[in-house]
C-alpha cells in the first residue's frame, strides 16, 4: 500500500474552513500543554529523579519552551517553503507523540530529558507553519480572528492542563505522567484530522507562477538585504523575543516560584496558574478574535503590554500576598490574549513574502526560542543566589522593551489581502 493510499485511508475527508482552521491550530494546545504539562509537574520530576537547579534549568533549555523548539523551527520553516505547508503536518505529530512516550514512561533523568528534546523539536516544526496557514486560508477582513483561534488554542492548553495538574495532584508523579498521556491522545486526533487537509491554496499559486514566469526560488539572504524585511524582523524579534524572555520563563517556572518563594502547594500554584490561563483564553476570544479586524491594532498591543508589565511589577517589588497573587494572575493572564504572542502570530504572516513566509517564522522562531533557552538556564541560579526581586525586575525590564517596541514600529495591514500587503511592501512580484 503506498504512503498516498495509507493517507486516503486513515485521514478525515473535506477539512476545510474553521474545521482546518482549528486542526492546525491544535499544534499550539499541544505547545503550550507540553510546556504547562512539564511545568506543573517540576517540582515532582525534581523530587523522584533527585534533579539538580543545573538539571532543572537544562530541562527548560531545551524543552518546548526554548532550544528544542528552536531546532525545529529552524528545520521545519524551509522545509515548509520548499515542499509546501501540508508536509509538516504529515509528520511533526508523529515524532511529537513518539517525544510524548519517552516522558510517559521515563523512569530516569535521560528518559525524560530526551522526550523533552523530541517533543520540543517536534512542535518547534509544527507551530509557525501553523500560523502562517491559518493566515494564508483565512478571509481577508477575518485574518485576526482565524489567527486568534491559534492564540486560543495556545490559551486552552495551559487551562485545561492546569486543571488537570490539579485534578490528578493525589496521584503525584502518576498524574504527571496521564497528563502527558491526554496530550498522546490529542495529537492522534489531530493528526487524523490534519491528514484531510488541502495544501496552502497561495503557495500552490506561487508555484505556478514560478513555473510560467520560471523565476528562482527567492533567497534567505534577502531577509537582511530588503529593507522591508529588516524592519519587519526588528518590529517582531523586538515584540516577541523580549516579551517571551518573561513570559517562556512565567509559563515553565511560575509553579516553581509560586511554590519556592510564595511558599504555596504544588496543588495551590497548578490552580493558580489554571486561573490565569482562564483569564487569557477570555480576552484572546471577547478582544483579540472578536476586536482585532476591527479597532486599532496598536492599541490592543500596548494595552495587553502595559498590563503584563504592571503585573509583573506586583509580582516582583510587592509581598507575595494572596492578594498580590490574584491581581497578578488577573493582569498577566489578561494581557497575554492580546499580548506579544497573538500579535507576533497575526503580523509575521502578513509582513514577509509568500516565497520565504514559513523560513522568516522558523528562524525568528529559533531566535526567540534560543533565547528563552539560555535564560531558562541562568533563571534558576539567579533566583537562587541573587534572589527572585533581582530576576523579576530584569523581566520588567523586558516587557518594558517590548511595549516601546510596538508602540513604534505597529504596521497598519488591517483588512488588507496577503497579496496587496506583499505588493505595498515589496513592490510587484
């Protein structure tokens, strides 16, 4: 039986519309649940394998979080230019899932640093062809809200995983594991349905132009040698790398500080962090899907960035408080559903050319992702030697950054078709 047979078999039919749309933006429920399902569970992992700050630091470093995403967007961004969008999809579930069995059964700190590393590369490759699919398929004047399901899904992962940390917490080390478990079982649905999908309908037309006009396939090296490139990767490496420095390390490390400095319970600080990621999934669908075609989207960027940063400045400089807690929670998780993240997702699908769009994601991708890794390495000893209000106010420092970033540089693509955007930016192709 050949591969294309195999597929016709066990693939779902006509996955079109919001159908695909929602199939591929499940590689971000699967990002963020890997993150959150390895983050609540640290403490346990730290317990049970006698893991060191070094050890705890090399797990973020090079989970889905931060280098092993890194490596795979590196690999999964050209591949995708070069072969389409639909071959990623064919395949990045099932090494993730592969990844997943290594950490569901690991017994040892090797076992789990290599599911770490497989699932990292794994979503890595999946996530910005994710983005930059939704944004070719979706309707010109709805491009935020079909990209918002992504930011949506991304929101999702961490509440229900989360949750579930919560619901399982009796089971200790054994509810780490089924956590990890649901995530199997999501990317094999997943990957049934994303089986059914139609290739990219403007790649394919970009091929064929390439084909009648027989132009060469555009260079990498004109990422830096455009100036509308240039501006384009300083607008979104300023948003997306200084915003995740913090938001990579609240995501992996929050219930590790909830429990190290506020002195909660593991089951307390999974609840929290549940709560938050509520709060995010509210605003990424009542503000950014349902607001962001329709007012200023420079001022739902620096809203959600003046939040976050105000809640980390609660965080760091005031009493770890339950009230503190709550008005972090509330500020941080509302300002990341309209924060750097969804943003990041909505503009770097509509500033780069069609010929490079997922290379321009995969190695921005790797960009950011590299830096949150080599952060996650020295978060934990800054934290342990220097203190927590040392590493909390670099992170403001972070936000801050970012904030002027986007206020500046925000460009004005609202309602514009991919093609007039690539056009006004770049000229005629």
């Amino acid at each position: 039986m050949s591969e294309q047979q195999i597929q016709k078999r066990f693939a779902a039919k006509n996955v079109t519309g919001w159908k695909a749309t929602i199939a591929v933006a499940m590689a971000n429920y699967i990002e963020a649940g890997s993150i959150i399902a390895a983050a609540s569970s640290l403490t346990l992992w730290q317990a049970y394998l006698n893991i060191d700050s070094v050890g705890v630091g090399l797990l973020s470093a090079l989970s889905a979080n931060a280098l092993g995403a890194a490596i795979g967007a590196l690999i999964g961004g050209p591949l995708t230019d070069k072969y389409g969008r639909k071959v990623i999809f064919s395949y990045d579930l099932v090494v993730y899932m592969l990844g997943i069995l290594f950490i569901v059964f690991a017994f040892n700190f090797p076992m789990l640093l290599i599911g770490t590393i497989i699932t990292g590369v794994a979503v890595g490759a999946g996530v910005p062809v994710s983005w930059t699919y939704i944004a070719e398929e979706s309707p010109d004047k709805e491009r935020a809200k079909f990209v918002g399901s992504a930011q949506l899904a991304w929101s999702i992962g961490p509440a229900v995983t989360f949750a579930l940390a919560v619901l399982v917490s009796p089971l200790g080390l054994l509810g780490s594991r089924l956590i990890f478990a649901h995530l199997f079982i999501i990317a094999g649905i997943a990957l049934y349905i994303r089986r059914g999908l139609p290739e990219s309908k403007i790649w394919e037309e970009r091929q064929k132009e390439k084909k009648i006009k027989q132009t060469e396939k555009k260079s990498l090296k004109e990422l830096l040698k455009l100036k509308p490139n240039r501006e384009a990767i300083i607008l979104l490496l300023g948003i997306y790398l200084f915003w995740n420095l913090t938001a990579g390390a609240t995501g992996y490390f929050m219930p590790y500080i909830y429990e190290n400095v506020g002195g909660l319970t593991n089951q307390q600080a999974n609840l929290l962090q549940s709560i938050l990621w509520v709060f995010t999934v509210l605003t990424t669908y009542f503000i950014f899907m349902k607001l962001g075609d329709k007012v200023s989207r420079r001022l739902l960027f620096v809203i959600g960035g003046i939040a976050g940063t105000v809640g980390w400045i609660i965080l760091t400089f005031f009493p770890m408080t339950w009230w503190t807690l709550i008005a972090f929670v509330f500020l941080w998780g509302s300002s990341a559903g309209i924060g750097a993240q969804a943003f990041y997702a909505l503009w770097t699908s509509e500033l780069f050319s069609t010929d490079y769009r997922a290379s321009a994601q995969g190695i921005m991708y790797f960009t950011v992702r590299t830096g949150i890794a080599l952060w996650s390495l020295v978060l934990p000893t800054i934290m342990l030697t220097l203190g927590f209000k040392v590493a909390g106010t670099v992170m403001v420092v972070f936000l801050v950054i970012h904030v002027i970033i986007g206020f500046i540089m925000a460009p004005d693509t609202q309602g514009k078709s991919l093609k007039e955007i690539e056009t006004e930016r770049y000229g005629q192709i």
